[in-house]
C-alpha cells in the first residue's frame, strides 16, 4: 500500500498530502469510485455541498471497513448557504447527507464577494470548529483580498485555501499569500483538465522518468508542498496518479514545468463569481 505523506495544518491536524476529488462524479456512481479509491490506497475524500454527491461519498467511507479516523473527508458549504444561520444548517444537512459524526475539513467554496457574506459565514464556521463538528476550518477561491479581510475581522486563520492550480495557472502570488499567513495551499483542477498534460516539457520529462505526464505534473505539485486532490473515474488513472512516489523531479524539471504559466484559468473568476450551487 502507498505511503502517502501528511501534511500538518496550523491548527496541528494532519491532512494527506494526496487526495481524491469527486467534482462532476455523478451521484449513482460515486460510492462505487470512492470504494475503488479507498481500495486503492487513498485516505483523504473530498466532496462539496454544491457536488450533490456527498451520501455517494459517505456511504463509500462507510463501507470500506475503516476506522472513521482513517479517512479524513473534505466538504464545502453552497454559495446559496452563506450567512451564519444559514451556513450551521447547512452543515448539519451535509453531515447527515455524509452519514459521519464529524467532518475534518470544512471549507467556504466560495467567497461571493458581490453577497458579502463571508465573513458572518466564516464566524459559523468558527462556531462548527469550537464545538468539535470539524476538525479543521478553511476557504476555497478566496483571493488575497479575502483573505486581508477574513484575518483582519475573525479569529481562526483558515487551515486551508483550496484553489486552481496548474502549470498553465500557478496563481503564484496567491499561494505565497496564503502560505504566509500559515494557510496550506491545495490544488484543485490540478492537471489543468488535462490541458497541461500535452506540453513538449510535460511529456519529455515524463519519457525520461518513465512515468505519465499526469505522474509528473502530481509530483509537481508534491515537491511543492501542495495538497493534491486528482480526480478520475477511471480505475487505472486512479491508482496511477496515487502512484508518484517513486521518482522525484530535479531542480531543472520543476523550473521547466514552473515556466509554463501562462495565465489558463479554467474556472470561475473569484473576483466576481456569484452562482449559488442550488438547484
């Protein structure tokens, strides 16, 4: 079974540094993914409010025959909860959804600077950490304007900022913000949907590693101390991209895939973003 580093989060709690993401898993399919995940080694979930899938996800964890502690599983609040009513309810319907006791990392998907609700949000979210419902609270999208704001008027610094980051989207002074701060960065959308996986540099060091493009922009990442959340439905790209920590990159290599920014985001814009994730 593969060894997956941890990382440690500024509140002590650790996450593994390589994860599995379910954005766009269908709802009938995700128990099944999430089982052949778990089956193959991965131990940190993560879903969101807005994927409709978290009972798919819950019921995986459940039936793998792990301890709960095992498993550390990442949800995040709809656009359409925010406020500090609204985001506690809100938590308690994506718990009973997920069937868990507690949720060990519980993020705000996005800032919704147009609603201006954060930051009652977030005061919920503190709410949620101080009774033990979560183990670890963070932010998702949140840009640096955010996060000024977020540290100047709360008390708990986010443990995470979950964010698009590729090598045709590194969003560098948004990590070196975060990261300075003391928030864990983690990429979503990190092969670029798979945009960035086709590049001469990708595939060159890829061939000479003997490994996939997809392996050598994860390991990319890793080398980075970046939380890594891959997603795919197919079982074999599943246990492939678990499989990056039998190579690592040179100096050269990580300035050849770090020279490839060129500005591709492939998301929503956070600035101004405002969908409510409600159906």
């Amino acid at each position: 079974m593969t060894q997956i580093p941890d990382i440690t989060l500024n509140n002590g709690v650790t996450i593994p540094q390589l994860g599995f993401g379910t954005f766009q898993v269908a709802e009938d399919d995700t128990q099944r993914i999430v089982e052949s995940a778990i089956e193959t080694g991965y131990r940190h979930i993560d879903t969101a409010a807005g994927y409709y899938n978290e009972a798919g996800v819950g019921a995986a964890v459940r039936a793998s025959g792990l301890a709960r502690e095992d498993v550390f599983v990442t949800t995040k609040l709809r656009n359409g909860n925010q406020g500090y009513e609204e985001a506690l309810a809100a938590f308690e319907a994506s718990r009973a959804a997920l069937d868990i006791d507690y949720v060990d990392l519980y993020l705000i998907h996005w800032p919704v600077p147009s609603k201006g609700l954060y930051i009652e949000t977030w005061r919920a979210f503190e709410k949620l950490l101080a009774d033990g419902a979560v183990r670890a609270i963070g932010v998702s999208n949140f840009l640096p304007e955010h996060l000024e704001k977020l540290l100047a008027e709360t008390d708990v610094v986010p443990a995470v900022n979950q964010i698009e980051v590729h090598p045709t989207f590194q969003q560098s002074e948004l990590v070196r913000v975060s990261r300075e701060a003391g928030i864990a960065v983690e990429a979503y959308s990190p092969l670029g949907r798979g945009a960035d996986l086709e590049s001469d540099e990708v595939t060159t060091i890829a061939q000479a590693h003997g490994v996939t493009p997809a392996q050598v922009v994860l390991r990319w990442h890793l080398q980075q101390d970046t939380i890594v959340i891959p997603k795919s439905n197919n079982p074999e790209r599943i246990a492939a991209n678990l499989d990056v920590f039998g190579f690592e990159l040179s100096t050269d290599e990580i300035a050849q895939i770090d020279a490839l920014e060129a500005g591709n985001r492939t998301g929503a814009d956070p600035a101004t973003a405002d969908f409510t994730q409600m159906r």
